[in-house]
C-alpha cells in the first residue's frame, strides 16, 4: 500500500508537469534533418533538454511538498523519506525521454526498444530487491536504476 502510494503520487505529479517536448523535438528534428539544417536541429535539442530539465525540477519539487505534506493527504504514515528519494525520480528521468526523442528523429526504433525494454527490467529487479528489503531502499534501488541507465542513453 505504501509503496502504492509513493510510486503512484511520484508519477501522477511528475506527469503534471511533464510537458511532453518529446514529441515536438521528433516532429521538427525530422523536418531539419530532412533540410540538413544542422543548426536548428541541434538548437531544437537543446532547448528541448532546458524545457524537459525544468519539467523535471518542477516535478521534483512537487514531489518535495507532497513529501511533507503527506501526513495531511493520506492517513498511511511513513511514506515521507520514500517521497524525499522518489523526488529524484523526475529529475533524472528526463533525459531519457530525450534520448528516445534523438533515436527515434535518427529512426533508432530498434535502439530504442532495447533501451526501454533494459530500462524497465532494470526497474524490474530494483523494485524486486527493493521491496524485500523495505521501502525505502525500493526507491534508492529506483533511483539507482535511473543514474545507471541514463549515461547510456546520453
């Protein structure tokens, strides 16, 4: 039930602020590659990367507050230091979706399957080893996970 709660309220905030950039950095980092105009591609994934970093801050930041504010919200008790480790989630989850963003413009769609499907058997065993140990070392092993997988796809 804890583990419900902290997973399903990291994601419902994170999806809040998510501003979905993803999408506009395919459709027009195809027209550019298309044109071969480097520069605008290049500055479309750039801002692209500064819009998703602040999406993540601001996630991040919800995150915090309904951390402390957990007490108040939901009447289950020892959920605020997993909500305080969960808060990273956000922020270290964006450059993934802008890694995809990248394969799926350069049409990666096999590398990007890979990838998603490693990344989610690596959340997978996090929470598998996670959840027999407690839930808090569940998020750490999450978060773990995250900062593990997000070199690969830079």
């Amino acid at each position: 039930m804890r583990f419900a709660l902290v997973f399903g309220a990291t994601s419902l905030l994170q999806l809040f602020v998510d501003l979905t950039v993803e999408e506009v950095v395919v459709k027009y980092g195809n027209r550019y590659a298309a044109r071969q105009d480097w520069g605008r591609f290049h500055r479309l994934f750039r801002i692209g990367l500064v819009v998703k970093s602040a999406g993540g801050a601001v996630g991040a930041l919800a995150v915090v507050g309904a951390a402390f504010l957990a007490n108040v919200i939901w009447t289950t008790h020892g959920i605020r230091g997993a909500l305080l480790i969960a808060a990273l989630i956000p922020l270290i989850q964006q450059p993934e979706g802008m890694a995809g963003a990248l394969l799926l413009v350069r049409n990666r769609y096999d590398l990007r399957g890979l990838f998603l499907f490693w990344s989610m058997a690596l959340r997978f065993v996090a929470i598998g080893v996670g959840a027999a140990i407690g839930l808090i070392p569940t998020f750490v092993a999450i978060v773990a996970r995250l900062t593990s997988t997000t070199p690969l796809l830079r």
